[in-house]
C-alpha cells in the first residue's frame, strides 16, 4: 500500500449509476471509509471479491460505503441493461457507478479485475488492492483506519440510500445450467438457490433447496445451495456443482437426500495436483460438469482447470491446467483455460467452452492434452460465423455433443445466441430459436430437442431441431415467498 497522501480523485459526471437514484459524490462521503470496488460482470475473480465485500459490508455497515466500478471487458457488459442484471444476479446492495469508457479506471490507474481502492475517512487514498483474496488485508486496515478517525472525531455514522431495482417474479429466477432426461428436465434456479425438477411440459415435480443461500445437507427443500450451477443424472443420483459453496453435492433422486461429496465450503487454488479427501478439499467455483466411465469432469471456472472425481474412491485429481488464466494448449502441465464453464464428453474426448477467452476447447482423454477448436486470446471476441480459425464467440457458458451429427450446440452467452459448431465441416452457425434470448447460460441435448436455460429472461425455451418450432416453456408451480 502507498504512505503518500493523495486525495481521491472526484467520480465523473459520465457514469451511469445503479441501486441509486442519484450519482454518487466522494467528497459527500467524508468520515466514511470508502472502498471501489473495479469489477467486470463475468469475471470469476470479480465474483470471489464480491463475497468478500459482502462479508465487510455486514460487518462494518455504519463505518464503510462500497461503491463497484463496473468496468466492462466485453462488448456486451457496455450496456447499462446487463449492468443492471449482473447487480441483480449477484445480489449487490450498493450503489453501482457502470463506467462504459472506463474514465474511473484510467484516472486510479487500474490494471486487472478486480481491483479494490481504499479510500480513508479524509478522503485519501491509502492503496489499491489487485486480485482476489484480500479480504483479511481490507479488514485489518478497516479496523485501524476506524480508529484513527475515531481519535480524530471525525467518523460519519449517517446511512446512504440504496434503491435496487427489482427483477419480475418468475417461477425461475436468473436459472444457469439445465440438463434434460428422457422423462424430466433439471434446472439450476440459481436466482432462488435451488433445483427444479420439470415434466417436459413444464409442470413442477420436485424442488430441492430452500430457497435461502446456505451450504446444508438434508431432504428435499430442507437443504440449501448457493447459486448452484452445472447439473448431471447419472443412473439415481443428480450432481450438481454448487458454485457459490465452492462444493460438489449429490441428491439420490430415490429417497431425495442432498450430500455434499466434495468441497469444505471454502475457494482455494492448489499447487498439487491429487486429492484423497474430496470433502476436506477446497474446491474453486466449479461451473458444470459431465461423465465418462466412471469419473465425473469438473469445470473447475475459478482455478482455470479441468478437474475429474472418481465416483467410486470419491478421490479428486486435477486432469488440466496449470491454475494460469490464458489460453495455452499442449500437455496438463503446461495447457492453460480462462474460465472454464461449460463442458461435456463426446467420442471419448472433452469439449469446453471457456468463457473469459471465448473460445471451445478439445481436452483428449485419457491423457488431458489440450487443443483449441476456435477461439485466439483472452481479448479475441465477438459474433462472427465461419470456419473453425476465423468465428468469433462472445463469453459462451454453456455447451452439449450431439451425437447424431458430430455437432456441438454452444450458449454463445454474450452474443445472446445458440451456435452449432460442426465437427465434419469446420464451421461454426448461428442457429435461430425464436427472439429474446437474454444471456443463454445453460443448453441441454435430449433427443431431437435443445433445452435453453435463456438467464437473464427468467426462462427456459426448447427448440425442436427437425421442425425449427421454438416455445418459452411455461412451468407452473404454487405461489411461495423466497
């Protein structure tokens, strides 16, 4: 941190804001402790900060005002629309300033998401904080810098005024992944913190989870997830990565009981590469999931690796990925994801879609050597079909083989598309299923139907691939409060 006092440099009249009606002054805030938190809305590095945040703003409410600097990377986070999804999805309660030409950025000279800047009570900046991690340095300065403005008198205890704008009231709120059977579809409710489990004409026929935040084992909606994620039946168990609780769980859809299999609840990045206790073993934001022979694949989206679990040993091993956010291909210790979130098995192999370098990745099996079907770089994107070498994608989440055509069907999810990436020609095609769609995260494969987790509309559509008919499911569900 820096020891020259420099005051912070006042917020532009540029920024549009959000959870306020009206824009945001430093020098209004004097005797506030005041934290800016740089953010981009896909980043997973960005979403770990913000559970650190959440965790300071609880415990000093009255003595800190955290403003996020939302500073986009992708096209798509430029509109103050998916700002304010992004706020609501993650359950920001602060005031929000969205910066689409990232002055606020330039003028603290800011480098990476995320990036937190402390400002003291005088209103000087004290340092900037870069990467993940840091909430214990963020709260052991809090504490000494609330008492030097104690000993000066000069703490301001006065609240400010958030006013958050409410999503409509859906059955399903921001779902993420889906996974269909042969009688039923699976959907991560994330918005809710649950598990829904469908008919194919939409009616509700189980529910697990509570619908609160929380990482609890138990039956049905006694349990509790937190914005759970990816979403595999294998024979009578449903796994689901648990995204928010960092863990793996399990429901045997016999008896309905939720166990967590994997995950102590906490993120870590790990330099070894075997684990013999996958309960005691701190996973990092894993985002989907899928199987082959035995051993259940994670898409490991906060450690930038590919993970797989023996379901038998209930051992855990990192297949992929040196843990570095690029996009290198070539043997485990040297090939490297961004983001990894979306993946699924196909003629022996692994497919994945890695979002923060918006690009599909081929992982061979069983020895984990990685190449790139499409895709160039962390700062390659847009929407662009054509040839493996020359298609531009834009932060796709979700994928699934279909094995009838050698095709893979991609949740372009930023581009707010469904692109087919064909095996036999090369080539990548946007596929139209009907207008609306709103940062698709999730796509499932069951026979001729594509099931679509359509995210930011609070929906799920299905697309028939012989007759091109596409319809918002309507699923029905008694009326509850969450």
């Amino acid at each position: 941190m820096a020891d020259a006092r420099i005051r912070a440099p006042e917020l532009p009249d540029t920024l549009q804001w959000v959870n306020t009606e009206n824009p945001v002054r430093l020098a209004d805030l004097r005797g506030k402790i005041v934290l800016l938190d740089f953010w981009t809305s896909g980043c997973v590095n960005c979403m770990h900060t913000m559970e650190d945040l959440r965790y300071l703003e609880t415990k000093y409410k009255d003595n800190i005002v955290i403003i996020s600097i939302h500073s986009p990377k992708f096209p798509h986070d430029k509109e103050i629309k998916n700002v304010i999804k992004s706020v609501n999805r993650f359950h920001i309660k602060h005031p929000v300033a969205h910066d689409p030409i990232m002055r606020v950025w330039t003028k603290y000279v800011i480098k990476a998401w995320p990036s937190v800047v402390f400002i003291d009570a005088e209103g000087y900046v004290v340092g900037s904080l870069r990467g993940e991690g840091r909430r214990r340095q963020l709260d052991q300065l809090i504490q000494q810098h609330i008492e030097i403005a104690e000993n000066k008198n000069n703490l301001n205890l006065a609240m400010i005024n958030v006013s958050p704008k409410r999503e409509i009231d859906n059955v399903v709120r921001f779902p993420g992944k889906i996974h269909a059977s042969d009688a039923h579809v699976y959907i991560s409710d994330s918005g809710h913190n649950r598990i829904l489990e469908i008919n194919h004409y939409g009616r509700v026929t189980r529910v697990f989870g509570s619908g609160a935040a929380g990482l609890l084992d138990g039956f049905g909606e006694e349990s509790a997830f937190n914005n759970p994620q990816g979403l595999l039946l294998i024979n009578d168990f449903l796994y689901v990565a648990d995204t928010g609780n960092h863990a793996i769980r399990r429901i045997n859809m016999s008896t309905n009981e939720i166990l967590t299999i994997a995950g102590n609840g906490q993120h870590e990045c790990h330099k070894e590469r075997n684990f013999h206790d996958a309960m005691n073993t701190s996973l990092n934001s894993p985002w989907d999931l899928t199987y082959l022979d035995g051993e259940l694949y994670i898409a490991m989206a906060g450690s930038h690796q590919i993970w797989k679990m023996n379901l038998t040993e209930l051992t855990l091993q990192v297949l992929t990925g040196t843990g570095q956010e690029n996009l290198l291909d070539g043997r485990t210790d040297v090939a490297a994801f961004a983001q990894p979130s979306g993946i699924t098995v196909g003629d022996q192999c692994l497919y994945v879609v890695d979002a923060e370098s918006s690009s599909v990745r081929f992982v061979r099996l069983p020895g984990g050597q990685v190449s790139t079907l499409t895709g160039t770089g962390l700062f390659a994107f847009g929407d662009l079909d054509g040839g493996w070498s020359n298609a531009l994608l834009q932060h796709p989440l979700g994928i699934d083989f279909d094995t009838n055509n050698e095709s893979l069907y991609i949740a372009d999810t930023y581009n707010d598309k469904i692109k087919r990436l064909d095996m036999r020609s090369k080539g990548v095609l946007t596929i139209d299923v009907g207008r609306g769609l709103d940062e698709p995260g999730g796509i499932s494969l069951q026979g001729h139907t594509l099931w679509i987790a359509n995210t930011n509309a609070h929906e799920i559509r299905k697309f028939n691939l012989l007759t091109l008919e596409a319809e918002v499911l309507e699923i029905n569900e008694p009326e509850r409060d969450f």
